[in-house]
C-alpha cells in the first residue's frame, strides 16, 4: 500500500511540476511532443493525470524544456533558468573564474550549514 502510495505522489509531483514548467516557459502540450518525441495525447493524459509517464518519457519531457528529468520531481521545484544560467556561466568560466566561483560557493554551503 505504501508503494502505490509513493508512485501516485510522484506522478503527480511530475504532472504538477510540468505544468508550472510549461506555463513558466510559455509553452504547451503541442509545442513540446516533438522536441520530446512524446505524443500530444499523451502529454495531456499526463497532465490531466489519467496516465503515469515513464521514467524515459518523463526524461524526454523534462530535456524539451531545458530540464533533466528528475528536477521535475524535486517538491521544491521552481521552473527558471537560473540553474541553466549558472551552469553556462561556470562552464564558459575561465579557469581562475570557476576556481573563484568554487571558492564562493564552498564558503555559502558552509555558512547555510551553520543556521
């Protein structure tokens, strides 16, 4: 009971997610089937709820919007492209840059750790 349990609130936590990432992109089931490979029907099913995607459909969901799969299902989800953002900029980084930004990010982990 506990597993079925499990699977439903993933489902669900993905279809939630989904539709903010889509409203927050500015997209919708029709824009996303292709670039996602996964059909129109099927995206809304998923976003009504009457259909749990797989973990490769909900990989190639995710990746139409900018996404990996599994940050889709993270509770605190909140579509953006700060991520994005951040990780262009640290990979376009020079090497001092990204030992910079490293520095940062090593001395704020400690910090939030400390509240």
């Amino acid at each position: 009971m506990v597993r079925k349990e499990t699977r439903r609130n993933t489902a669900d936590r993905f279809r939630i997610n989904l539709q903010a990432a889509l409203e927050f992109h500015g997209e919708n089931a029709v824009s996303i089937a292709k670039p996602s490979g996964v059909s129109q029907s099927m995206i809304y099913a998923v976003l009504r709820g009457e259909a749990r995607p797989t973990v490769d459909m909900a990989d190639a969901l995710a990746r139409a919007l900018g996404y990996n799969g599994w940050e889709l299902l993270l509770p605190s989800f909140q579509p953006s492209h700060r991520i994005r953002d951040l990780f262009d900029a640290y990979t376009s980084a020079s090497d001092e840059g990204r030992k910079m930004i490293d520095a940062i990010a090593a001395r704020e982990s400690t910090r939030t750790k400390a509240k």
